[in-house]
C-alpha cells in the first residue's frame, strides 16, 4: 500500500451515540438531557406521573482546578460521573449540562424518593473525596443539589429547571 490510511471504528460506529453523551463523564449532554426531559414530561402528563429533577453543584471546583490542575480536575469530574451513573436506575437519566453541573431525570419518582437519591449521591461524593487524594493532598470535593418536581413546581422544562436552580442556590 501507498498511502494505507487507518480507520477508528470505534470511533465511527459510535457518532450517533456521541452526539447524545458527554465524552468526559459518560454522562448525557445537555440537549440530549433537555430533549429527555421534555419526552418525560409529556409521558408524566398523559399517565399522571410525578417527575423530579435534581441539579447538582461541585462546590469551590475552581479551587479544585487551580490547586490540583485541569488534567486532575477532568480526572475528578469523570469519578463524579461514574458515581453519579451507579446511584441511578437503568430508566433515569444522568447528565452534565454544565462544566461543574450534573443533573437527574427520575421518572415515576415521587419527591422524597428524589430527596433520598440526592442525599446518598451527595454522601457518597463527600465520602469518597474525603479519602481521595492528589498531589499528596486530600481532594476533598463536595457538591450541593437542588430539587424539583413536576406538576407540584412547575409544568414545563425550563420553569422545573429554574425552580430546581432555585433551590440549588
């Protein structure tokens, strides 16, 4: 061969899933979250169903970033997104629509059942930063959630994304 030229077929028979999961944490990109979303608000309407959203915060993860590196913090961000993913049933949907942001879909959930899942995520994120360590230096990562759900707070995607931005902050 002259000009042999490689092919990643990974790389080429995953496009259609690329374009829906973020590449650093595995988790759902932000408009593949907001496109579920609205999908799973029109189911919870039609069946009466109740539909929580969480949004999660990694606090001070600036502090993160410039003590330890970007190379560490991305490092952190995909262990956030790995435990995140095993927190969750198979019909949620977690995503990371922002740079230090993480959110969850828990269909046929009711409000403190969302309230549970946040708060083992929450624990479980503390515990394990807790005893992570970089640069010799304990991480100590934390996050802070807020919670909303439909029909009690809102009735649309954008007004339960802003209510559980609310309570977030």
């Amino acid at each position: 061969l002259v000009q042999p030229v490689l092919i990643d077929l990974e790389m080429f028979e995953s496009r259609p899933r690329a374009a829906s999961v973020e590449p650093l944490t595995g988790l759902a990109t932000d408009r593949a979250f907001r496109g579920a979303l609205q999908n799973e608000l029109r189911r919870a309407k039609r069946y009466g169903l109740a539909v929580p959203v969480i949004l999660f915060d990694l606090d001070d993860f600036a502090r993160v970033n410039r003590d330890f590196g970007q190379l560490v913090g991305d490092r952190l961000l995909r262990e956030v997104g790995i435990l995140l993913h095993n927190k969750i049933r198979d019909i949620d949907l977690a995503a990371r629509p922002g740079e230090d942001e993480m959110a969850l879909i828990l269909p046929e959930t009711d409000r403190n059942g969302a309230l549970l899942v946040a708060e083992r995520f929450r624990s479980e994120v503390e515990s394990h930063f807790a005893r992570r360590e970089a640069g010799g230096r304990p991480v100590g990562l934390t996050l802070s959630a807020g919670l909303a759900c439909y029909p009690e707070d809102a009735r649309a995607p954008e007004a339960l994304l802003d209510r559980a931005a609310q309570a977030l902050y």
